[in-house]
C-alpha cells in the first residue's frame, strides 16, 4: 500500500467516526452505586431505544443469555520518577519480556539515559522501538508487581482530567467487583456498572455468567496509525479462556441462547478464538491482534454490553461492525443530545 492510500484511509476513518463531544460529558468518576449507571438499549432489528440504567438490564436481556465478562485487574502502571538532573518523567508501564520493560516515558529519554524512582531504584533506557522504550531495571524484573504496588498509581485515561478520586478510591473504583487475574493497563470499562448483588440477580433470573482474562493494553487504548490500516491488525494482547467457559459458549449455542459479551475485549478474545472453541482445543494463553471493523462476521457474540467510545478509536468501528456505522452514529448523537456520560467511567449501551 502507498503512503497515500493509507493516509486517504486515516482521513476516511477521521470523517466517517468523529463526533463533537463537549468536556462536560467526559466523566470524570464512575457512577456510584456502580448499577446506577444510565443504559442505552438499542435493538438492531427495530432500531428502537431505551433509556434506563444498568439496575433495569434483566428487562432487556433475552431470556437464559450468556453474559461473559473479563476478569482482568488493573495493576497501578504509572510511576513518577526523575531523570539524573532531577527533572521529573513518567513512565507509563506496558509490559516485561525477561528482564526488560516496555514502557511510554514523558518526556522521552534518549538511550543511555536513566529514570530513578528513589535512590536504589531506577531504569536504564536500553532501547526504543517507535514510542515504545525498553528499559533495564536494577532488580530483578520478578519484583516488578510489587515495585509497581508501592511506587505505581492508578492508570487512568489522560481525557480524565481533574478527577475528585484519590488513589485509594482509583484503585478500588477503576477496577471491576469481579477482577482477579493481574495484568492490564486499562479497565475493561463496561464490567465498571456491575455490582456483587446485580450478578446474584441475574443469575436468579436464569442467566449464566462466564469468565475470561484479556489484559488489557495498546491493541485496546492506541489511537489508530498507518500501520493499523496497511496491516489490518492492532497490537497484540494475550487472553485465556477457560475450558469452562468454552463448555459454556458451546452449550449456549447447541441450545441455541443468545451470547452478551461484557466489553470489546471479550469480543476480541471470544471471536479470535471461535474455531478453538468449536473444535474443543484444550485451554491455554493465546495472544489476538484482531481489528473488528465494519465488514467483519460475527462467529460467537448475539449482543453487546458496552461504554461509549472515543471518536476514531478502533473500539468504535468495532462497535459499528455490530450495529451499523450511521445507526451507531444516529444512537451517540442521541446519547449526547440525552446527557449521558462518556467514556471509561461513564454510562453504557445494551446493544441486542
């Protein structure tokens, strides 16, 4: 492809997923209680909608659906260290291979350079690939978790500006009730809504909730580049999904009950491993750099809980591959004209 077909594309994309959303309905903390939370409900076949809030979701929900969710946990990513001269930089972590850390910094090192975090604790910058540095600890990378859990804050979206929560709130609220396995960067932001009693409820209606881990991180949050579009792929992110939940999604289609996947990551994780789960292949850690967009055949997934997404962001055309581009853009014009909040801790959408 040549640079100006790609850029054609970006300049597409630009046009045909933006939208003007005013800094007030940014939100700037979730919901609390966290079920309280406004839901849009859109129905694909008779493009009718709802405004509720996530309290109301059994109202709508098929009867017996499969809900699955992303069990991931945030792990506090960002550290504020200093350079040799004092100077401060954050370093946004991504991920480790061995004893070396992917990470963003702010402002960038150049290699050679080091970012401490005390005295006895700092990073070499050892190399760089694009906007991602490769940094070299002093310690041992196996002490990275628990580095990150004392030094670390919460990493919250940047479009956050000026959030009322302290760390110890962050921690606790930009975390799902159900999180368990460590590993993401990013929230899963449609689990945010659930509470432990709204998960006892639907189970009481006769709903089965299954579990997957996505960690989330660049294949999710990085704003699209030219090589999105000339290789039609994102970043890599690893998943696992349990043989139980296998069991479950293969039962629910032989009884033919509907599918919700909580979140665009339990869609890329589910749909990239629909034939592993058809053919019974036995459970293990996979990486995915599926691009859903407009065009794609959906495989496993009957329905869609989600946030309201960034303009040009890749989880957009994810969404408008399932609903349609200029119904999904009719449904958000709707939401802005109705106040509902936006983005990571913001309202959501049942999408059927």
């Amino acid at each position: 492809m040549g640079i100006f077909y790609m850029l054609n594309r970006l300049i597409k994309i630009e046009r045909d997923y933006g939208y003007v959303l005013p800094q007030k309905y940014i939100a700037v903390r979730p919901a609390w209680p966290r079920d309280s939370a406004r839901l849009l409900v859109y129905n694909r076949k008779t493009s009718n909608i709802f405004h509720k809030t996530f309290l109301h979701l059994n109202d709508y929900l098929p009867p017996k659906s499969l809900i699955i969710f992303n069990d991931t946990k945030v792990i506090p990513a960002r550290l504020h260290a200093h350079k040799e001269t004092s100077g401060k930089i954050e370093i946004f972590f991504l991920g480790k291979d061995k004893n070396k850390i992917q990470a963003f910094l702010s402002p960038a090192l150049a290699i050679g350079r080091r970012a401490y975090i005390t005295k006895k604790i700092f990073f070499d910058v050892i190399g760089q690939q694009e906007k991602i540095f490769i940094l070299k600890p002093n310690f041992p990378a196996k002490q990275l978790g628990s580095i990150l859990q004392k030094y670390g804050s919460t990493p919250l979206p940047p479009y956050i500006k000026d959030t009322p929560l302290t760390e110890k709130q962050a921690r606790e609220q930009y975390q799902a009730v159900f999180a368990k396995v460590k590993g993401s960067v990013a929230a899963p932001t449609a689990s945010l809504h659930f509470t432990k009693k709204l998960l006892r409820f639907l189970r009481a209606k006769g709903h089965s909730i299954g579990f997957i881990t996505l960690h989330v991180n660049l294949g999710t949050f990085a704003p699209l580049t030219d090589e999105n579009i000339r290789t039609g792929r994102l970043h890599e992110e690893t998943f696992f999904i349990p043989a139980s939940t296998r069991r479950m999604i293969r039962k629910a289609k032989q009884q033919n009950r509907p599918i919700i996947a909580c979140g665009t990551t339990v869609v890329r994780a589910i749909e990239s491993s629909s034939q592993e789960i058809e053919f019974r292949k036995k459970s293990e850690w996979q990486k995915t750099d599926l691009f859903i967009k407009p065009g794609y055949r959906f495989r496993i997934i009957d329905g869609l809980i989600t946030n309201f997404h960034l303009p040009k962001s890749s989880l957009l055309m994810l969404v408008a591959a399932f609903m349609g581009k200029k119904e999904l853009l009719r449904v958000y014009q709707k939401a802005i004209r109705e106040k509902y909040r936006f983005y990571s801790f913001g309202d959501g959408m049942l999408i059927l």
